[in-house]
C-alpha cells in the first residue's frame, strides 16, 4: 500500500498544478472563449456560464488534490482511515484524464474487499 501511498500523493501534487495552471491561464482561455461565441446572440450569458466553470474547474482541482495528498498520506502509514480516503481519493481521480482515471480504477480494485466483490 505503500506504493499506492506514493502515487496517490505524486496525482495530488499535479492536481494543484492543474489547478494553478488553469488559474494562471484564465485570461486566455477567457479571451479563446470569448472568440468562439462572438458570434451568438446570447454571448454574455455564455461568458458567464464558462467563468462559473473555471472557478468550479480549480475548485475540483484544488480539493481532489487535498484529499489524494491526505489519501496518499494515509496510504503511505497504514492508518485505520486509508481505505476510506483512497476510495474517495479514487471516484475524485476518475474525473480527470486517462492518468488519473487509471490510478483510480486500480484503487478502487486493490481497496474494495474480496468479499464484497464476489456477491
């Protein structure tokens, strides 16, 4: 589990990058946006729409990377509260790309029990 622990933490650290990354860029990809719908007759509410979902993006971001940093934390130790963690850190990891789709799909099959699987 301690391997678990070690990529678990590493996906934390990239989903704050992620996350600084998107904040970083916002005006451009406000102004990219903004060039896509210059030509629809509602163009304001759209704008609108797209900045409610960057703050939404970097929020994701920000708490899926606290919780895979604490996961992994967790992981790495053996606490009593790892397999709850590393399963939330997983349905959090199955919202990103193929990485983290990938990571979360292992955990999910290392940390649910064998008996629960079979019934």
């Amino acid at each position: 589990m301690r391997s678990l622990g070690i990529l678990w933490f590493l996906y934390g650290l990239l989903r704050f990058c992620g996350a600084l990354r998107v904040y970083l860029y916002s005006a451009t990809l406000t102004l990219m946006w903004g060039a896509v719908i210059s030509r629809v007759p509602n163009g304001f509410t759209l704008m609108d729409l797209f900045h409610i979902l960057l703050v939404f993006v970097i929020i994701l971001g920000i708490v899926a990377g606290i919780v895979a940093i604490i996961a992994g934390l967790s992981l790495m130790s053996s606490r009593a509260s790892a397999r709850r963690l590393g399963l939330l850190a997983a349905f959090f990891g199955l919202t990103n790309g193929p990485l983290s789709i990938a990571l979360g799909a292992y955990t999910l099959v290392f940390l649910v029990p064998a008996n629960s699987r079979n019934s």
